[in-house]
C-alpha cells in the first residue's frame, strides 16, 4: 500500500511526486547512454573554429593546434 492510500500524504502531492520522479530517472537513464554528440558540441572544436585551426572537412588540424599551444602562453 502507498502513503497515499494510508493517508500519509494527498494523493494530489503523491502522484505528481511519483511522475516527475519517474521522468527524472529517464534522463538519468538516458544521460548514461555513450551518445557520440556532433563536433560543434565540444568545447576544444569551438575553440578550433574561433582561432581558424580547422582543416578543410571541418576536423580538428592536429598540427595546426599544436602550433598554436606551443606559442600560446599560460595566464595562470
């Protein structure tokens, strides 16, 4: 038996507790899956298309950006 049927708690605060805790373990759920994001999600491709270290198809020019670490100097 559930608190609500016991009287415990209102059934009007028992069953949207009950559904908004059975979306969120969705999106947790979800959250785990290994999804493979597009590229512009990631921070070090956006960083890469604002200093003009991408290759023609899009992709992160490796030397290009090790060039630009080597010369780039620490603020910290």
């Amino acid at each position: 038996m559930t608190f609500a049927e016991h009287g415990i708690i209102p059934r009007v605060l028992y069953t949207p507790c009950v559904y908004i805790s059975i979306l969120l373990i969705l999106i947790i759920l979800i959250g785990l899956l290994p999804i493979k994001f597009p590229r512009w999600v990631y921070a070090d491709w956006q960083y890469a298309k604002r200093h003009g270290l991408l290759d023609e198809s899009g992709n992160i020019d490796q030397e290009a950006w090790a060039r630009h670490h080597a010369n780039k100097k620490d603020l910290w």
